[in-house]
C-alpha cells in the first residue's frame, strides 16, 4: 500500500518535529552541554572538554552517590522480584480472594508516590510512628528510621520495595497465564506432581524469560529513584541517602551549575542504556524462541 | 499453578502469608486515612489505638483544603493529564497508522528512531528542555507541563503494534469509498484500536497525575501546581507535623486514582503492565 507522499508528511509530521524537539534534540544538547562549564543564567558559555568529567572522579558526593544508588538497586531488585514472584505464584495456586489480593498487591503501584512517601514518614516517626508503636509492643527500642545514618537508605529500599512488588506481580502473573496446561499434565505424567517438582520443572524455566525482563524494568525504576529522597530527607543526614537522580537535581536547580549537572545526566543516562540493552537482548531472544 | 488442587493446609498456609503480605500492602493505606479522621491530641498521644477516638475529620479535611488550594491542584492535575492525554492521541496515531500501514520512503528510519528514542528515560532530557523553555519564557505555565509530553514514543510503538493487526481490507473498503487518509486514521483505525488507546490511557493519567520530577522543575508558580506537588508542598513549607491535615491531603490526593482503580481493576492492571514495555 503505498500512501500518498503528502499524506504521509500530513501523518507523520507532527510526531516526526515534536520528536525532534523533544526528544532527539534535547538528547544532543545535554551531550554537548555537558563539554561546557554553562551556567543557567550566565551571559557566556565555553567549552572545557571532559573537565566536567574529570571533576566528576574527585567529587566526593558523586562517589557517595552513584555508591548509594547501586546500592538501592542491589537490594530493591533482588528483594521486589522474589517477592512479586512470590505473590504471583500464591495467588495463582488458587482461586478464592484471587481478585481482592492481586488489588490490595497493585495498590502502591498505582497510588500517588510522592503521597505515599510523606505517610511513610508519618509512619516511621521516631514518636509517634505506628512503626515504632509496634516496635514497642514487641519489646524493641524504637528507631530514628530517616534520620539514622546507617538505616535511612535502607529504609528507602524498603519503600521502593513495597511500592514495586505488586508491579513485579502483575508481570509474573501475565507470565504464568502464558504457560500451557499440556506442560503441566505432561510433567504430571513424568511423576512431578508435587508442587516443587511442578515449581522446578516446568513453571520456573517457563518464567525465565519474563524474570529477566522483570529484574531489568525493577532495576531501571529503581536507578530513578527521586521522590521518596527528595521529600523524606533531602540525601541526608549527611549524604547517607543522597542518589544519583537528587544529585543532578541540585546541582542543576540547587546551584545552575548546568555543565557538570549534564555529565552527570550521561553518566545516569549510560547506566539506564546499559540496562535497556540486556533488555533489548532478552527481547530477542524471546522472539526467536518463541 | 492451574489444574492442580492444593490440600486443605496448603490452602490455608497461602491465605496466612498472603494476608500478612496483604497488611503491609495496605497498612500505609489504612493508617493514612484512619490519621486523617483523628483529632491533634490524638496524633500525637502517647498511646496509639488504630481507630479514632474522637473525630476530626472536619478540621483536618477543612484545614488540608484551606491551607494550600488542593482543589484547584486536583483541578491542575486533571487538566494537565487530560491535555496531555488528547494531544498525545492526536499527534501519535495518525504516525503508528502510518508506521503500520503505508509504504514510504524513511519507514524504517523513522522506526529506528521510535525505538531508539524508547530507551531515553524523561528525566535524562529534562535539563535541556528546561533550559529551552527557560529561553522561550515557557517555564511555569500549563504549556510546559503538557508540552513534552505530547510525543509519546511509547504511544507510537503500541498503537503500530495493534494496527498491524487490524485487516487491510477494512482499509482499502475506506479508499474506495473514497474517504482520505486522515479520515481512515480517525474513523477506521482509532474505533479499531480503542481497547489499546484505553490502555494506553490509564498509563499515560497514572504516569502524569503521579509524576513528581518534572512539575517540581517545570513550574513555580501555587496556581500551577499539580497534586504531587502540592502535598509535597504542605509537607516540605507547611507545618511539617501537623500530620492530620497531611493525611487528609494525601488521601485527597490519591483518591481519584484509587477508586477508578477500584471500579475498573482489571483494565487498570492492563494499562500499567503495558508499561512493561518500557519501565
């Protein structure tokens, strides 16, 4: 079908320069920005080569905060991903809440996170947090969770983890829908009739594909990481919490240093492309097994 | 595991863990709201009951609502979701339609670069653009915080998929009788695709009415602030503690998304997961 040429620039048009403008433009300019020492508001603007990447290796915050964001990923991924398969697994074994489970699992997904951040901190009040209330009860000294310089990242862990879960959840269970019955009965037939021989034999190999896929989309959310950071505690106390995305955020905004802030966005940018290329390689490699 | 009936123990087993699994989920939920009907005095008692003894949902309501204009953030929040939804229909259709179904020179190229530009997460161009909008005298008004938005490569890559699946009769019956190309894209292919632009909907307002990064940069401005920003607003420059008012805002704030999830649970689940797809 060959479409008339106007009609196609009618069509495409619009897509082709907004995308432009915003996307591939954009893209380029933070490149090159990032060469410069801009400042936003400053009259001039001069290129300095890869001195932005330079300073880069000797900034301390840098080191603490690329370190507290690889850190994050390490423990939200593994964690959310076993427990989303976890969920999925359970409430696929049986129908009865089905509906009313997988609800109360998506829920953190889908509520306002920036909302949810600020009852978090409500509910890890050294005071009058019902976490500590609890902690209480049970006979243990309450905890200054975000103000603890050795607990206040982990404790974001556990708040990216308990809002990813349930997105982990849904994709594992999309994944156990796609597997045939027949693979069932025949592993039946070759003995495996115990849930665990079931769970190794067949349902496991089935989800690999969709477990990779999972463990790549958790660990790019996870390296964005933002909104709990920025309105819980602002990378501190002294840093302990400062992540890469808050970084670049200061630096632009806190202090315009735009230059540096650029190569800090590219250094973000390689890590988010590093991750889409497992991506993009795992979707290959579905499509052609499938 | 379908097929396979689990024993009585096992039964109940999963039910345990899934319920306790079920109080964490929720438990943020439950306690947000319960905050929000208590008054001060029993906030920050020295004894903590779940339930509210007395009510205060009046004054905590009142004083969310009072204290920094929530209803007209909401009002914010669903104008901008809502341009930003429209215009993305707009702009990225008629492109997948010709994407999937016409023949011309730089469709490949132009593919390419759809799925190239899927890899570039938002927060990566957000500099720059701010600084384009900085330049254009853009920044904190409605425009900045639709703009963009409006190309939604995403939007292209599922709406091509779909459309690729709809039958090239049904296109050449349009031709003949005579209808444009922009009309087969409106009045054949978008009816055709409405379960994927449903999809692509609740995705496109959950992400928005959510998002926090990009409003915080792009705007100043109280009349312009979206939900997100005014609860972090009230917590960050208001009385960081008056909790009671927080909470009422919060859930103010995530009531809108919350029962449209309630009431259409499966497609919500549709939508987000198509997310997948891009993370």
């Amino acid at each position: 079908m060959t479409g008339g040429r106007l009609n196609v620039v009618l069509l495409t048009a619009p897509a082709v320069l907004l995308m432009l403008v915003f996307l591939v433009g954009p893209l380029l300019c933070l490149i090159a920005l990032s060469f410069t020492d801009y400042q936003l508001g400053a009259p001039s603007i001069s290129f300095v080569g890869l001195a932005n990447y330079d300073e880069m290796t000797g900034d301390d915050t840098v080191r603490i905060s690329i370190g507290n964001t690889l850190i994050y990923v390490a423990i939200v991924v593994p964690v959310s991903v076993a427990l989303g398969l976890g969920a999925a697994l359970l409430i696929d074994a049986d129908g009865s809440l089905r509906g009313f489970y997988s609800a109360a699992y998506f829920l953190p997904v889908m509520a306002t996170l920036i909302a949810m951040a600020i009852v978090w901190g409500f509910m890890l009040d050294p005071r009058i947090g019902a976490v500590n209330f609890a902690l209480k009860a049970f006979g243990f000294k309450p905890l200054d969770f975000l103000h603890d310089r050795k607990l206040v990242l982990f404790t974001l862990c556990g708040i990216g983890i308990w809002q990813s879960v349930g997105f982990n959840m849904v994709l594992f269970m999309a994944g156990l829908t796609a597997i045939p019955s027949e693979l069932y009965e025949a592993a039946a037939i070759d003995g495996a009739r115990r849930g665990g021989s079931r769970f190794a034999l067949v349902t496991w190999p089935m989800l690999a594909p969709v477990t990779l896929f999972t463990v790549v989309i958790t660990a790019i959310r996870a390296f964005q990481v933002f909104d709990t950071v920025q309105v819980l505690t602002d990378g501190g106390p002294n840093k302990a919490s400062e992540v890469l995305l808050h970084t670049i955020y200061a630096e632009a905004f806190g202090y315009f240093r735009v230059g540096y802030a650029a190569a800090l966005v590219v250094v973000f940018l390689v890590f988010i492309l590093a991750l889409s290329a497992i991506r993009v390689f795992v979707l290959d490699r579905g499509r052609q097994t499938s | 595991m379908r097929g396979h009936r689990l024993t009585a123990p096992m039964r109940l087993v999963r039910h345990l863990v899934l319920l306790l699994g079920t109080v964490a989920m929720l438990a943020p939920f439950v306690l947000m709201v319960a905050t929000s009907f208590k008054p001060k005095e029993e906030i920050f008692a020295a004894e903590f009951h779940l339930l509210p003894q007395r009510l205060g949902a009046a004054e905590n309501y009142h004083e969310a609502l009072t204290q920094v204009p929530l209803l007209h953030f909401l009002l914010n929040g669903a104008i901008v979701t809502a341009a930003i939804f429209a215009l993305q229909v707009l702009v990225n259709v008629p492109a997948a339609y010709a994407l999937a179904k016409l023949r011309f020179r730089g469709r490949a190229t132009l593919f390419g670069a759809v799925l190239v530009c899927l890899l570039i997460p938002y927060q990566a161009i957000a500099l720059p653009i701010y600084i384009l909008f900085y330049w254009l005298g853009l920044l904190n008004t409605y425009a900045a915080l639709v703009l963009p938005f409006t190309i939604s490569v995403f939007g292209i890559f599922l709406m091509r998929q779909f459309f690729l699946g709809v039958p090239d009769d049904l296109i050449d019956a349009a031709r003949i009788d005579g209808m444009s190309e922009y009309g087969i894209v409106w009045s054949v292919m978008a009816p055709a695709a409405i379960p994927a632009i449903v999809a692509f909907g609740i995705f496109s307002v959950v992400a928005h009415w959510n998002d926090y990064f990009w409003p915080l940069i792009a705007v100043g401005d109280l009349g312009l602030y979206t939900p997100p920003l005014g609860i972090a607003h009230l917590k960050l420059n208001g009385e960081g503690t008056a909790y009671g008012p927080l909470m009422a805002a919060a859930t103010i704030v995530i009531a809108p998304l919350v029962l449209a999830f309630l009431l259409a649970q499966r497609r919500f689940v549709e939508g987000i997961t198509f997310t997948g797809l891009k993370g």
